[in-house]
C-alpha cells in the first residue's frame, strides 16, 4: 500500500525485507493529517517483523513533517516494530534533520537511526 500527497511519495515493499521508502518533497503544511493515519494503517502488517525506513530520496521535508516522523518513531517503539531508519549522510539537511532523530532514538530498544 503507498501513499501519495503531492510531491511526496511512500511506497512500501513487503517480502524478505520490509521497506518503507520516502520519496520527493514534504511541504504539507498539515502532513501529519496524511502521515500519521497511513502508518496507523500499517502498523498491524509490521508487528513482530523487522522494518527499515529509507529517507535518501526524500529531497525536502518541512519542519511540519518533523512531528509525524517522531509519532512514527514512538509508535515503531511502542509496538515493539524492530526498525532502522536510514537518511543520506551526503546531504547536509538530512544529517541536521536526522542527528535529533538519533537523539532521540537512544533511549529507545527497537529503533536505529544511521546515515549511508
């Protein structure tokens, strides 16, 4: 199942490897209207498996769509959704978006955050 708002598009990859990607731009000004019930939809698919989620190709993101990827973090965590969550360490707004990610994560037992 994808999603598709505008510019951005998640695609999501089921099999051997599950793989959420994100792609193009994030300029909603609401996408947490859009996000949040998408990956809620999700969620049920990805219980007791392994999940990656790939940020390389994503271009833009606003500061609106901060708040949905920390709700998506929180809700990986608490449903016990072992995650990596990996961005573009060549891109300098990425590393600055995703190190508070990083941060975050920390304390946190199913959730990693690393650039490639």
């Amino acid at each position: 199942m994808n999603l598709k708002d505008n510019n951005l598009e998640i695609t999501m990859e089921e099999g051997p490897k599950n793989i959420v990607t994100w792609i193009g731009k994030s300029e909603s000004r609401d996408p947490s209207s859009v996000i949040n019930p998408y990956f809620k939809e999700i969620f049920e698919k990805f219980k007791g498996k392994e999940l990656e989620i790939k940020f390389e190709q994503l271009k833009y993101m606003n500061s609106s769509t901060v708040p949905p990827i920390i709700q998506l973090i929180k809700d990986l965590e608490e449903n016990n959704i072992k995650s990596t969550i990996t961005y573009d360490k060549n891109s300098k707004w990425q590393v600055a978006s995703f190190k508070a990610l990083e941060t975050i994560v920390r304390t946190m037992n199913n959730i990693n955050v690393k650039g490639v």
